[in-house]
C-alpha cells in the first residue's frame, strides 16, 4: 500500500515540477492559456531531486521501517532520485566549528550528533 500511494507522491511531484508560466501573458489575467498557474515546485533545481520524498524515506528508515523498491522514474531517472547512505561521522577541525557555531546559534535544535540518543530516547536505536 505504501508503494502505491508513494508512487501517487511522486507523480503530483512531476505534475507540479513547473515555472509559473509567463508566455501568452494578456493583461486581463483570466484571458489565454496561461492564467494564474501556480506550482508547488517552481524551482528547477528541485524538479529531479524530490528531497520531500527522500526526507519521508529517511523518516521511515529512522523508525525502523522498510522502504520498498521504488520504480517510478523520478528515482531512477537520476542520482539525485536516490536515498543517499548514512555519513559516517568523523571528527575535522571545520565540522567541530561548524558544530560548536550551529549549538551556539541553534541550542534547541538537534543536530547529526543528537540522532544516537533521540533514536534510543524513542526506543528505535
């Protein structure tokens, strides 16, 4: 049932991947092809890379869930339809300042590094 209702998902991504058209523009806006079309996905950098999806994916791998096959063409038509793997987290110089600045800007926000304890805290570790 997931499978098909994700697929349904990434359909209404490819149907509303889309600039808000401006050809055959008239002045009365309710004349011509064109009029008023809004998109949920107006930026191109967006259209092949469906991170609303992935995130959901994530989410399901997170609470322990498995994710099925997935066949519709926005995953396989590009790298960027893929789940990309866990980083493994190593210490650098500029990831602990990165770090310490995001803590000190952001203390409430949860961090890659927070994620061992939440998931235990949440009895999915």
């Amino acid at each position: 049932m997931f499978a098909a209702a994700f697929d349904g998902a990434a359909d209404y991504h490819v149907k509303q991947s889309h600039q808000h058209v401006e050809e055959g523009h008239v002045e009365r806006p309710d004349e011509g092809p064109y009029r008023d079309l809004r998109f949920e996905i107006e930026d191109p950098n967006y259209w092949i890379f469906p991170v609303e999806l992935l995130a959901v994916l994530r989410l399901r791998e997170w609470i322990g869930l498995s994710n099925p096959l997935m066949t519709h063409p926005l995953f396989t038509v590009s790298p960027l339809g893929k789940l990309p793997g866990e980083l493994p987290r190593t210490s650098t110089p500029l990831f602990d300042a990165v770090e310490k600045k995001f803590r000190e800007m952001f203390p409430a926000t949860p961090s890659l590094a927070d994620l061992p304890a939440l998931r235990q805290e949440q009895g999915t570790a």
